[in-house]
C-alpha cells in the first residue's frame, strides 16, 4: 500500500514539474533535456529499485522493465517538452518512433551490460551500476536524439 502511494505522489510531482517547463518556456533545449533527463532516470531509478529491492525481482528482469517504460516517457517527454517536435505525417511520427525506439534499445544494451558487469563481474550493488550507467546513457541518448531523431528536415 505504502508503494503505490508513494509511486502516485511522484508521479503527481513529475507532471507538476512537466507543466512548469512547457508552460514557463524554462530554459534552453539543452536544459529542458537534463531536466527530463533526470525525470527520465528518476523513473527508470524508481522502478528499478522498486523491483529489485521491495518486490525481490532479479536484478536483469528489473531493469529490462525499467528501462523500456522509461523509454516510453523519454519518447513523449522529448518530442514534446524538449525538442517541441512536431511530425508532419502519420509515416514521419511512425518513423520517428522506430528510431528513437531503435536508439534507446541500443543504449538499453549497453547499460544492462554495464550493470550486469558492475555486479557480477565487479562485485558492486547494482544501484551503484546502474547509477554508473546512467550517465553514459543519458549524454549517448542526447546526442542520438539530436543528431538523428528529432534532427531538422532540410
């Protein structure tokens, strides 16, 4: 009971904090994506630790769910908060979609081998993997984001 409670009032202060940045215009689009980049790891984090820690679900099964709604987050939250993208056709959102899914599934690789690492072959908790990883991830999904997802048509 206490989790479900705790997870509605995060998610009513991730909403709150998403209103304030499209609605005030707050700050350029790097620093709308740090923002979002951390809501994003704040949902992924959140959901991880849940997983692993108070439901005692393996430490691979965890993280591939967190990951993949996080992706789903991070796709709404970047089209609309960060880069303001709009898709001009059914066919150019469809395309958008497959490759920033595509791109994230890409880092999603990278930062489950990454904790995977820190904790079996490191012998590290995986919170600290996992925080680790996600710096890598969070400046590689910005620079995919930019350059070959939302990149301007010409």
């Amino acid at each position: 009971m206490t989790i479900v409670v705790q997870g509605a009032a995060v998610a009513r202060l991730v909403k709150k904090v998403l209103d304030f940045i499209r609605d005030k215009g707050f700050g350029g689009e790097a620093v709308r994506y740090i923002i979002i980049g951390a809501l994003t790891t704040l949902v992924n984090f959140g959901l991880f630790a849940l997983m692993t820690k108070a439901l005692g679900i393996s430490v691979t099964v965890s993280n591939v769910t967190a990951i993949s709604i996080s992706i789903i987050f991070a796709y709404i939250t970047n089209k609309l908060v960060v880069f303001r993208w709009h898709s001009e056709t059914r066919a150019s959102l469809a395309l958008e979609f497959v490759k920033f899914v595509g791109s994230r599934l890409f880092t999603m690789a990278l930062e489950i081998g990454a904790v995977a690492l820190f904790v079996s072959v490191l012998k590290q908790d995986e919170l600290i993997g996992k925080a680790v990883s996600q710096i890598v991830v969070i400046i590689l999904n910005y620079i995919i984001s930019k350059v070959i997802v939302f990149r301007p048509r010409r």
